[in-house]
C-alpha cells in the first residue's frame, strides 16, 4: 500500500505541477527583495544568515507545488474545524483551525504531510 501511494502521489505531482515548473506559481506566491534596515538581535540575525545591515535578502513563498500539499492543508483544516467545535471553540476565519500535536488527528496530519515535504526538499532544489 505505501508503494502504491508514492507512485500515486509522484503521477499527481508530475500532472499538477509540470505547468508551474520554474514559476512561483499562482495566488499569494511571490518574491521579494529586502534591504536589511536595522538589526535588533545579533546572534538571531547571524542564525538567519543575515551579517550587516545594508544586506539584501530576498523572501520567496511558492507554496505547495501541483496542489499536494493544499489539498492535505484543505482536508485537515476541514477536519480541525471539526474537533474545534467538538471542544466549543470558535475561531474568526476557518484556517486559523488547530488541534494539540498529541491528537490522531493532528499525528495523521503530519504523516499526511511528510511524502509533500520531501518532494518538496527534492523538487525544490
């Protein structure tokens, strides 16, 4: 079953994402370039790789590629929602939906989440 999945999961990506191949892809994608204008905490900035002020940096978020990764993140939403209402919370937007990391549901979603994130690591590189 698990081969079956990864095959599974390799065809979508391959079918979802070919278009977007060397794109930051649609929606709230995008890429920004930053001027480091002050430095607040030198030992943080030094782990994030930033050494002077002045420094250019530049942010990309691209998201999920070929929509793996968002139908996983819509499923589990949906099924946070859910709990969350099971436990009388009530939140203002639905994606701010969270379950504590010790529920199944939450372990499913990080298992659900795991095949995404390394071909992700591999594609993104």
């Amino acid at each position: 079953m698990r081969v079956r999945t990864r095959v599974r999961l390799v065809r979508g990506l391959r079918r979802g994402g070919k278009d977007e191949l060397g794109t930051t892809g649609s929606g709230n994608h995008f890429i920004e370039v930053q001027v480091v204008n002050k430095i607040f905490d030198a030992n943080l900035a030094k782990r994030l790789g930033i050494e002077q002020e002045g420094q250019v940096m530049v942010l990309i978020h691209t998201g999920s590629r070929g929509g793996l990764g968002h139908q996983v993140a819509t499923d589990y939403i949906r099924i946070a929602e859910n709990k969350m209402k099971q436990w009388n919370l009530f939140l203002p937007d639905r994606e701010l939906a969270a379950m504590p990391l010790t529920t199944r549901e939450a372990q499913d979603y990080l298992a659900a989440m795991k095949p995404r994130l390394t071909m992700r690591g591999r594609i993104g590189r």
